[in-house]
C-alpha cells in the first residue's frame, strides 16, 4: 500500500488530498471516482518517508484534506 498527494481542480477552485491505495494508479482512479468532471493529479515530489504504508489501513481511499 502506498499513500499519496493529489491535487484536484474545478474552474478556480483547488485542493489536494491525501490518499491510500495499492498504486499511484489506484490513487488517482479513487480520486477521479470522488471528484467526477474534475481534474487530478499526483503531487510531486513524492515524500519518500510516507510513501509506503502498512497494510493495516483500509484496503483504499482519502486519508485526509491536505492545507493548500
């Protein structure tokens, strides 16, 4: 499992949100998933330190609201 940032975007309006899936293509399909019409994509650079997670987290979605 991994976690990472991903920024989403509608008109002027973004944020980003932190999320915990098996993929960074995981990641971003739950993120599209949540947030129809909008746009996203993962936040770079990658935090190396809490990139990957144990698997005692639920098997997949938003960890958090990250501050924009």
């Amino acid at each position: 499992m991994i976690k990472i940032a991903i920024e989403v975007r509608s008109s002027a309006a973004r944020f980003k949100v932190a999320l915990v899936a098996e993929s960074i293509e995981g990641a971003l399909e739950i993120a599209k998933r949540y947030n129809p019409g909008k746009g996203c994509k993962v936040v770079f650079p990658i935090d190396p330190q809490s990139f990957f997670v144990g698997d005692d987290l639920e098997r997949g979605g938003v960890v958090g609201k990250i501050a924009a």
